[in-house]
C-alpha cells in the first residue's frame, strides 16, 4: 500500500477524533478508497493498528468514543440488503473486524477487553434488523460474549451484556443468553450491571419473575429501572394479583422519592391504558378487600395525576373523599358535592348495615355465602371510614350520627368486625372524654344485658280459683234473671230496676274473668339478660379495647373503666375460648398504660401468658408488656407504694430495701432472661415479636446490653431467619438507626463486637451460624462503629470508638496468636479508623502492636500489623503515583500474538501512568480494585475544593482530554 493511502487511514482517524466532523463524510471518502483498492489486506493492517490506539485507552475519553463511533459506522456501511448476490464479499471487512475482535477478547488487559466488548456491542446494534451473519461467526460471537459476562471488571461485564441483547432467544428456555443474565440479574455485586442487563433482558415466562425481583433490589436505580421494565415490556395480565399489589404497596412506599415517582408516572400509566383508562377495572385487577391500604394509596397516587375535577370524580367515592378532605380548605366545595349531609348518610349507614345478614353454620361452608357477606362488611366498612370525612359541624347532624352510631352498635346483627371502626368513629364525634367513657360504657351494658321479654308462668291453684269464681258469677247471672222474671210477672217494678242493675254488673264481672281466663297462661315481662357467649364478648371487649386506645393516657383509670376492667376483662382472661382470651389480653394491656398501679398488679399475669398459652394469645401478652417497659422502663416495679411510709432511721426500713430491691432486679432479670429464650423460639411470629421489642427498647434508651445486642446480629445473620423478611427488614433498619444516633450506642455496639465473633468462631458445624460470614459480620461492626457515621459527631474526640475497638482486637489476638481467627482480626484492624494523633491511647495501641508483631508468625497478618504501625508513627508512606486503573498487566505467558502487540504499544505509550505489574509481585491497592468495581465510568472523582474560575476550567478541560494524534505519530517516528 502507498504512503498515501497510510496518511489517509491516519487522517481518518484523526479526523474522527473531533466531535465537529462530519463522521458521514469521513465514512465515505474511506470506503471509497477500500473499493478501489484489489488487494485489502494491507488496509485491514493498517486499519487495526489505527484502532489499537483507541482499545488501550480505558478512560471514557471523547476522542476515544468519537473514533469507536467511526469505526462503528464504517463496518456498518458495508452492510447489504437480504436479497442482493455477493453477500459475503460484500462484508469482507465487516467479518474480518469481527474475527479480530474476537481472536482479542482474552487480553490481559481489561481496557481491551472493554473496549473488544464494546465495538461487538455497537456493531450489532447498528446492524438492521433483517441482517444476517455467517452462523459460525454468530456462535463464536456468542461463546466470546458468554466468557466475558464473567469477567473481573463491571464495565467489561456490562458491555458483554449489551451486546447479547440480540442473541437472546425468549422463546427457549434453554437459551445460554437467558440464564447468563439470570445469573447476573441475582448474584452480581454491581449495580450498574444488573441495569445494563434489565435494559436488555427480554421478558418471558422464565425471566419475569426476575425482572420483578428487581424491584426489590437494595440500590435505587436498579428499582427504578425494573419498574420502567415492566410498565414498558411487561402487560398487566402477565402478573398475578399477589404480584400486582406488592408492586403497588412497595412502589409506593418506597424509601427514594424516584421510584415513587417512576411508579406514579410509569407503572400506573401503562396499566391505566391497558385497561382504557378505568380506574374501577383496574381496582377489579387489585385484592381490594385484602389490601385497602394499598388500594387506597394506589387511588391517591392517581388523583393526584388528575388535571380537573371532572377527572376526579370518576373514581373510587372513599379514598376520594379522603384526599379531597386532605387538602383542606382548598376542597370543601368538591367535597361538597361528593357527600351528603351527615343525617341523611346517617340513615343510609342504618339501612344498609341492616341489610347485613349474619351466616348460620351451614351457609359460612358455602363459599358463595361467605364471599358475599364478606362483600357486604368491606362496602360496610369503607362506609364507615367515610363518616370521618362528614362535616360534622351542625349539631343536628353530629347528633344523629351519634345516634345512629349507637343503635348500629347494639344490634346484634352487626357483624364482629365493624365494632372497633365503628366505637372509633363515635369516639370521634364526641367531644368530651367522659361523654366518651360514659356512653361506650352504657353500649356495651345493651350488648351484654340487653332488655329481653321473659315469661313468667302463673300458678295453678290461681287459675283453678278464678275459674271457679267465674262458675259462681255465671250462676249468680242465671239466678237474678230469675228472680227479675218473677218480679215483672208480680209488677213489683222496684225490685225488678234492683235486679236488672246487679245482672249489669254481674255481666262485667263475667266478661273480666273471662278475657283473664283466655289469656295465656305465662304472663310476659321485658327484663335485662346478662349474655355471655363468645361473640357477645367479643364484641365488648372490642369496643372496650377500642375506648382504652382513644383516650388520653394521662387521664388515669376512672371508675367507669375501672369497672369495665373488674366485670369485663379479668373474667374473659380465663375464657374457653381463645379469641375472646386474645382480645381479653389486649384490653388489659391496654388499660395498663394508663395506670402504673393497674401494670404493677397484673404484671405477673402477663408473664405468665407469654409463657403459658397458645402463639397468638402469647404474641398479645408480648406486645402488651414491651409497651409497658416502653412507657415505665424496667423500673416500673419499683414504683409500687408502700403501705406505710417509715422513718429514715428506722431499723425495718434498712433491712427491707435491700431485700426488695433485690426482689425487683430479679424480676426484671427473669424478665430480660425470657425475652432472651424467646429469640430461640420455634414460633416464627414469637421469635420475631421478641426481636422487634428488644430493638425498640434499645433504640429508646431503655435497655443498655451488648449481650442481647449480640445476639440480635446473630439473629440477623442466622440462616434460620432467611425467609423472616419482617425480622431482617427490622434488624437491618434498627443496626443502622441504633449505631448512628449516640457515642454510647456506639460503645455497645463496641462491647458486642467480641462476643459475637467468638460465638462464630465457636460456632459447631451442625449449626446453621457455621454458615455465617465471619469476614462480613466484623466488616458490619467497623461500619456501625465508624466516627463518621454518628449523626451528630462530636467535634473534639479524644478517643474514638475505633480506638478502644483497636484495643480490644489486639488484646484477642494476644490471647491466642496461633488461632485462626487471627488472621480475620488482623484484617478487622486494617478496616478501622484510628486516631493518629499523639496520645495515651496511641501509645497503648502501639506497644500492643509490638507485642503483635513479635509473637505472630504468619506474614499477612505481619505485613498489616506493620502498615498499621507506620500509620500510628506518622508514616504515611509512599503512594502508587497514579489512581487511573492498570492499561495492560504484562504477564509472563501471553496466548496469542495479537496480545503481544497489544503490550508492546503501552510500553511505548508514555502518557499513560506506570502502574505495578504482575512481574515485580506486586498487586493493585483494595482503593485501586474498587474504583474499578465503581460506577459506569470508573473515573476517580476528584475531592471536593474551592470552585475554579471558568478561564481554569477550561484549561483544566484541554489539559485532560485525550489526543490520539501523538501516540500514532510517536509510533511512526519510532518505526
């Protein structure tokens, strides 16, 4: 080839580093000399030793991406349509960049292999859609792309990923692609890699389950772009209902304001459309029974996309109403016209709660039954909710609200589980807290002894009687109508007036004792009735939980609920029946928080339930006291009042203190020792109770224990607890919560670190903490005891956390140096941050690590030992000179000759930075190894400063831009 034609490859090249060129141009004028040209073997030499230049380069320079660019779309141009001849002399040039690029993929250096992945990626994106590749090529391109998914870098595995988008085949369930991107969708530790691969994954039968654990991915945006997948690729049919709503309910919910929005903006949207737009059909697609929460946030998030009132008053009447209502003043006249007036949707409430049916045993079998009863108490109960967005501010209203409230609550139809919503809402109407107590009182009086006709039976001798007295009047009728006949007959007219008045009267006594005779025989009376089967109490103690809840703690125990507690609540802790013992329980505790005496009196009886009934009954009792020991902390028993106040000389008084207050720790050292045992229950609900209990007393300052600290990390960290997605959400928040709030949480944190690392150590194989990372347990308690970490860190601070913890390391090591934990504390101790600065501690932490080092004998551990030695002396040491990642690793063995030459232009590329190679021993820095496991780019990112000026900016910007032209003509002069 002619020196002509040389410089005309070079001036492409060089052309095509400058982003204001037109690559268009450049691409013709190039292939128009490829097609002159008979023999292209030596354009293809000298186009490879161009694009060298390019593929060493790491860094995302612009004058790099501009030239993949060109190179990209110069091997596209040579593509041909389906259906011309000389197919494949046509992509001469096309297959030989690929098979160069494939005999390259293997280098040692991972700029080349990234750069390798990314031509491959950009080629075949570039290709049409209908393109065909030779079938050998298309595999070899594939098993190429299939090793370096695997490889050590993320940039390289993100490329790689790319660039088998279009090898995918979602139609098998075999494909190799497919479960590549399975594989690193669960299992690989960058970010940026598991959303390079939801870009390009195909949804199918096999990947959608994955995608949509992706939602729950720990890094933002990895959930913010599984949720754009699946409104994008994925149809609402293609989800189940269990799936539908927890996208929902964890979308919304969502820690970063991004997802939120994504879910609004996108998922919603997508679905809506599907659906054309109906917001009711899309609320039939959702388990709104089952999931109102969710349901009504979902109705929220899509009012508040709602341009105009027209657009809100088509949907769901409820949660409309409530975030009409949530606005304020701003949405009184739309809610206006949304509701009615209080008294007319009071008599509506009435007559539909009344249509309620209960189900008899027979019809609770049929599913048909159950499920329209089960309808008619969810519309029942959105009906209700609604009562709180009434205006309620006319008397007369409020007033027949509050009636018909109260005649709901004592019909005995009303079923079980409106109680407690309804008691709320009555509550809540009422304005004064003794109108409230004395008129909840009274309704649970009509639910128990509700007014009853009994029939009374009549005795015997008392009918007889009467019966016999009517017997006489009859005869006594027939005689004086005798005597008046004989009278008229004489004409003694006189007599016969007599007669004739005493049979009118006699008649009536007839007719009296007659109507007595023909009514029944029991005689029926209206008398109160005390009932007291399951469902009646029930209902009681729902309502009498319900008012414990609504009012104001401080008030204390009146005599009304301290009457509720003595007839009601005490006499249903014993009950048969196990539900009406669980409400029980949670009455009683409830009430406890209002009175300290009340707790200290029925405190033994709350142990004794946790311990000794079913789960859920226990669970209750549970609750019931770590709300107790929130409120009154573990003194709560020594505010119990003496029965007589005695001297402070008094001999009695100096010897019973002591006994009771021993008698008090050892209560609330049984107490702690309970809910110790209880994290090592079998019971899954009661194991995770416990945790959650322990956790908020802690994080509340009212328990102080490295020990249960430790074994809550255990509990953490135990296999056991994998599938207790409450238990690990809690502990994982608490850890972070706890640590980062004060120095003394730090400092217990601190204390726990041994204990737990010895349990591990210590750990037998048949346990399943055996399987615990040791390594990322201790990496956990050098985060949770950073100084940094602490949400208001101390601006002077002698001593660290870090320090002590340093300490306490090396006293372990010391103990046993032959162990092989130590080797893992050794490491602990690189981790930390220690003070350097001059003092008592420093002297201390160096004279143990000179102890350290004369008694270890393994030469990692020395090596750090030393490090750490040299940075308590002040020596910093000499740094590597550059933080730009490795070009190429020369190594011994090289596989092919394309590497070599690879190698042999970074020797001679001066503006790349020297780095260690793997000749003289030496490895990369852990900071050197993680920036290249960073982010996309993987550029260091400089340390914040003082902002520059716009004239040092730019000569800052031409200082680093990356220029190609010297490299090649370095290499030409050299030649």
């Amino acid at each position: 080839m002619s020196g002509d034609s040389d410089l005309e490859i070079e001036e492409a090249f060089r052309r095509a580093q400058k982003a204001h060129n037109n690559k268009a141009k450049l691409v013709a004028s190039l292939k128009n000399r490829y097609n002159k040209l008979e023999d292209k073997t030596e354009f293809h030499e000298e186009f490879i030793r161009c694009l060298k230049y390019a593929m060493i380069i790491y860094t995302r320079e612009p004058a790099v991406e501009n030239v993949i660019d060109f190179v990209t779309k110069f091997a596209a141009s040579f593509e041909t349509p389906v259906n011309e001849e000389e197919e494949e002399e046509e992509n001469e040039f096309l297959n030989f960049l690929f098979c160069f690029l494939l005999e390259s993929h293997g280098a040692n250096s991972h700029a080349v292999r990234f750069r390798v992945c990314q031509l491959v990626n950009k080629l075949l994106g570039s290709l049409s859609e209908n393109a065909q590749i030779d079938d050998g090529l298309c595999d070899r391109i594939h098993e190429a792309m299939l090793i370096r998914v695997t490889d050590k870098y993320p940039n390289v595995r993100i490329q790689a990923a790319l660039a088998m988008a279009r090898l995918q085949d979602p139609s098998n369930s075999d494909c190799p692609t497919i479960k590549a991107y399975v594989l690193l969708l669960e299992n690989d530790s960058n970010p940026e890699v598991r959303r390079a691969v939801l870009s390009c994954i195909a949804p199918s039968v096999t990947t959608l389950p994955k995608i949509y654990k992706r939602t729950r991915d720990v890094k933002e945006k990895v959930r913010k772009l599984a949720y754009q997948v699946l409104a994008e690729k994925v149809h609402i049919r293609a989800l189940s209902i269990a799936q539908r709503v927890s996208l929902l309910h964890e979308g919304l919910s969502d820690s970063a304001d991004s997802v939120k929005e994504v879910v609004k903006t996108h998922l919603l949207p997508a679905w809506l459309r599907l659906l054309q737009g109906d917001v009711l059909q899309l609320l039939h697609k959702l388990d709104v029974e089952n999931c109102a929460e969710t349901a009504v946030t979902t109705l929220h998030a899509i009012f508040s996309m709602a341009t105009s009132p027209d657009d809100l008053l088509q949907n769901g009447v409820r949660a409309l109403c409530e975030f009409v209502k949530s606005k304020g003043n701003e949405g009184e006249e739309l809610l206006e016209q949304l509701l009615p007036e209080a008294a007319i949707f009071a008599e509506y409430l009435c007559s539909y709660l009344r249509s309620i049916t209960g189900l008899s045993e027979e019809q609770k079998a049929d599913m048909t039954q159950l499920e329209i009863a089960m309808t008619q108490e969810f519309v029942g109960q959105q009906l209700i909710i609604l009562v709180g967005c009434l205006d309620t501010s006319e008397e007369g209203g409020r007033k027949r609200m509050v009636a018909v409230l109260q005649e709901i609550l004592v019909m005995p139809k009303t079923p079980t589980s409106l109680i407690g919503l309804l008691v709320e809402k009555l509550i809540g109407l009422l304005r004064d807290e003794t109108q409230k107590i004395q008129m909840v009182a009274e309704i649970i009086s009509d639910v128990r002894e509700p007014i009853l006709p009994i029939s009374a039976p009549v005795d015997e001798n008392e009918k007889r009687r009467k019966q016999v007295r009517l017997a006489e009047v009859r005869v006594q009728i027939m005689e004086a109508k005798q005597n008046l006949e004989e009278c008229i007959s004489c004409q003694d007219f006189s007599r016969a007036a007599v007669l004739k008045d005493s049979i009118s009267q006699l008649e009536e006594l007839k007719n009296q004792l007659t109507l007595e005779a023909s009514q029944p025989a029991d005689s029926i009376k209206e008398q109160r009735v005390e009932k007291s089967d399951p469902e009646t109490l029930l209902k009681c103690l729902t309502m009498c939980a319900e008012l414990f809840k609504q009012i104001n703690i401080k008030r204390g125990i009146c005599p009304t609920m301290n009457a509720l507690i003595e007839s009601l609540i005490l006499p249903s802790v014993s009950n048969p029946n196990p539900a009406v013992r669980n409400m029980a329980v949670i009455c009683l505790g409830t009430a406890a928080l209002h009175s300290k005496d009340l707790a200290n009196t029925h405190l033994v009886l709350l142990l004794q339930i946790t311990q000794l009934d079913e789960p859920k009954i226990r669970i209750s009792a549970l609750r019931a006291l770590i709300d107790q020991l929130l409120l009154n902390g573990l003194n709560i028993l020594q505010d119990k009042s003496a029965p007589i106040s005695q001297a402070p000389d008094s001999p009695d008084n100096s010897n019973g203190q002591p006994e009771q207050q021993t008698e008090e720790e050892s209560t609330v050292q049984s107490i702690l020792k309970m809910l110790s045992e209880f994290l090592d229950s079998e019971i899954c609900e009661l194991r995770t109770e416990t945790a959650e209990g322990l956790a908020k007393l802690m994080y509340c300052g009212r328990i102080l224990s490295p020990k249960l600290l430790s074994r809550l990390v255990l509990l953490w960290y135990n296999p056991v607890t994998e599938d207790d997605q409450r238990l690990r959400h809690c502990l994982g928040v608490f850890l972070q919560l706890y640590s980062r709030a004060s120095r003394t949480n730090q400092e217990c944190v601190e204390e726990s670190f041994l204990p737990t690392m010895r349990t591990l150590f210590n750990a037998p194989v048949t346990s399943p903490l055996s399987e615990v990372d040791a390594s990322n347990v201790a990496e956990l308690f050098v985060e949770l005891t950073r100084p940094s970490a602490l949400v208001q860190p101390a601006a002077i601070q002698a001593v660290s956390v870090h320090d002590s913890l340093a300490v306490r390391i090396c006293n372990e090591i010391l103990r046993d140096v032959s162990a092989p934990e130590v080797r893992l504390y050794c490491k602990t101790l690189s981790w930390l941050e220690i003070n350097t600065e001059p003092g008592p501690a420093n002297s201390e932490l160096q004279l143990l690590l000179k102890d350290i080092l004369q008694e270890v004998k393994d030469k990692y551990c020395t090596r750090v030992i030393e490090k750490l030695c040299n940075q308590l002396n002040g020596d910093r040491g000499s740094k590597s000179g550059g933080n730009q990642d490795t070009t190429l690793l020369t190594l011994d063995e090289n596989p092919g000759g394309t590497i070599c030459e690879f190698q042999n232009l970074a020797i001679n590329t001066h503006s790349q930075k020297k780095v260690s190679t793997a000749k003289n021993g030496k490895k990369a820095s852990k900071a050197e190894l993680s920036s290249d496991e960073g982010d996309e780019e993987n550029v260091p990112e400089a340390p914040p400063s003082v902002r520059p000026s716009r004239r040092a900016k730019i000569a800052a910007l031409d200082k680093t831009k990356q220029d190609l032209t010297a490299l090649m003509n370095q290499e030409a002069n050299g030649s």
